[in-house]
C-alpha cells in the first residue's frame, strides 16, 4: 500500500518553486514584437507584458489621424500580449506536463 510519503512531497515542491523560478526568469527575458499598418507601428514587449518600445514611422505622425495612430499602436499592443500569452502557454504547458510523472 503506497501511503503518503512527506518526503516525496517536499521534493515535488522544491522541484515546481525551480521550474517556477526558471519560468519568471525566462519570462523577463522573453521579447516579442509586434506590429500594425503594415508596419507603421511596431512594440517590444517583455514575457511580463511591460511595453518595451513603441516605433511610428514618422509618415505616419505627420498625417495628423489622431485616432487611426491610436487604432495601430492598440491593435499592435494587443497582439503583442497575444504573442505573450503564446510563450506563456507553451512554457506553462511545458512545467505541468514535466510534473505529470510525479502527480
């Protein structure tokens, strides 16, 4: 009869804190970049989802649409977080499946 085993546990909790710490490390180091109007507004963002950069090209600035600059530097933020969630996913998905032979 198998039982509960502490020590066995206490291993399993060490070896998901690593692999959490090895996720938040590769997160901050995760860049992705995205863009909108074919380019006209490019962003870096980090796997933390903190706004890196933000380029306009300056034809663009200079048209005066407030609202369609507005739209792109939006649509390239939000996919931006989207290519986030990508890596994030992956890299969770990748941490659980490792700790299915001890669950």
């Amino acid at each position: 009869m198998g039982g509960f085993n502490p020590k066995q546990l206490q291993s399993m909790l060490a070896q998901a804190r690593e692999q959490y710490e090895a996720l938040q490390k590769k997160l901050a180091e995760t860049v992705v970049e995205a863009s909108a109007g074919g380019g006209a507004v490019n962003v870096r963002m980090n796997g933390r989802k903190n706004l890196l950069s933000v380029t306009i090209e300056p034809e663009l600035a200079r048209s005066g649409d407030a609202e369609m600059l507005q739209d792109l530097i939006t649509a390239a933020v939000n996919e931006a977080g989207r290519k986030v969630d990508e890596v994030l996913q992956t890299s969770v998905g990748g941490l659980l499946g490792g700790m299915q032979g001890l669950l």
